[in-house]
C-alpha cells in the first residue's frame, strides 16, 4: 500500500512540474589554481506559482544532443514528444554552459589571504545559489529563463 501512495505521489510531481528545474553551483581555488567544481541539476519536485520569466541564455544544439524521436515529420524538434527525463539529460550535458547563463545570478563569494612574512596563501570559494529555471526548444537552440 506504501509503494502505491509513494508511486502516485511521483506521478502527481512529475505531472504538476513538468519544466522546471534547479542549479546550483560551489567553485573554490587555491592560490588562483581551481581546487574544487561542482555542478548540480535537478528536477524541481513542485511548480512556481506566480512566476515570471526573464531570458537568462540561449545554447545551440550540437549534432549528438537529441535521437531521432525527438523530431516531427519536417525535422524540426518536437518539445511535445520530449519527456522531462530527456531534457534533464540535455541540460545534464550542457551544464558549462548552463554556469555561463546563471554566473550573473545570486552569487556568494568568500575570500580568504593569510600572509606570514614573505609566504601568501589565498582561498576563495564562489556559490551560485540555487535558482529555478526553465528550458524551451526551438529549431537550433535551446532558451533558458530564470523563473522569478
């Protein structure tokens, strides 16, 4: 009976938040070397209400990005037959891409300088803060909005 409810309650989300999804971003360097980059996607479980669109990006496609299926009859992409798994794994692939579009977002910066006589050790650490977005296909490349 719990996998039942646990089910629908899947379905139901999937359903109710078809496009949304959320990034969120951690970057730190070491004396100006990239140390550590991270770089996360996921599928938004609940829908924005009273959201508004504002464009953030535009990513054209690249040869291997969709399978035949995606496509109508005149070969122009059919957003109608893409699932949400489909363009999560699309976003999943351009995700410097994705950086590039949000690194005008909320951002968090700390940084660190600790000196000793001639020795200088510098650390500083970027977040871009999770943020809800959405994706539309059209015929050469995909538009992403910020949903504010």
């Amino acid at each position: 009976m719990e996998r039942i409810v646990c089910l629908l309650i899947f379905i139901i989300f999937n359903v109710v938040a078809q496009d949304e999804f959320i990034f969120w971003a951690e970057l730190s360097n070491k004396n100006f070397i990239l140390h550590h980059q991270n770089e996360t996607i996921s599928m938004a479980m609940t829908k924005s209400k009273n959201k508004t669109l504002e464009y953030a990006c535009e990513i054209t496609y690249v040869q291997n990005d969709f399978k035949e299926k995606m496509y109508d009859d005149f070969g122009v992409i059919a957003e109608e037959k893409m699932t949400k798994l489909d363009k999560f794994n699309f976003l999943n692939i351009h995700k410097n891409d994705l950086i590039d579009c949000f690194f005008n977002s909320k951002i968090d910066v700390k940084d660190f300088v600790k000196s000793e006589q001639t020795y200088v050790q510098s650390e500083t650490y970027v977040r871009i803060l999770p943020l809800r977005f959405v994706v539309e296909f059209h015929d050469n490349s995909a538009f992403i909005y910020y949903l504010k």
